[in-house]
C-alpha cells in the first residue's frame, strides 16, 4: 500500500491542510489557491491527498537557504540506515 493510499504522506512533503497551517491561511483558503494555480509552492495531487514539497514550503517562510539539503529524520518514524538494520 502507498503512502497516500495509507492516509500518509512522505516524510519530504506535507498535507496541504498542515501547509495552509504553517502559512497562517485557512484550508478552503489554500485549497481555492490551488484550483486556481496560485498556491505559492508546487503542490501535488496524490489520488485523493494533496501534498506540498516541503522544502519548498520552508524556503518561502525562510527556514531553509535554496539548495540546503533537508535536516535528518528523527523520531519513531525515521527511516532506518542500513548500519541500524
């Protein structure tokens, strides 16, 4: 089962309702934005989630520099390294 089809999202994007959120805008706000190709980061539709290039969101509220690569995982649902197997 996909992460999508499991009501999941990869740990590298975030539901478009948690990027409305973190933007200060409402859901049917960010939800019409989208419809209309105005969203200010790319957003992906995934079946029936939409989903938001996290790095993108953190670059537009200045959390990330352009080309900065994502901070590691951490917490119960991090990906495991082959050496933690």
């Amino acid at each position: 089962m996909s992460a999508a089809a499991a009501g999941r999202t990869p740990s590298d994007t975030v539901r478009l309702d948690e990027a409305a959120a973190r933007l200060g805008i409402g859901r049917s706000l960010a939800f019409e934005l989208v419809r209309r190709g105005e969203f200010p980061v790319p957003a992906i539709r995934l079946g029936t989630v939409t989903v938001v290039p996290l790095a993108h969101l953190e670059r537009l509220l200045g959390l990330r520099e352009e080309g900065a690569a994502p901070a590691a995982p951490s917490g119960p649902n991090r990906a495991l390294r082959a050496e933690e197997v």
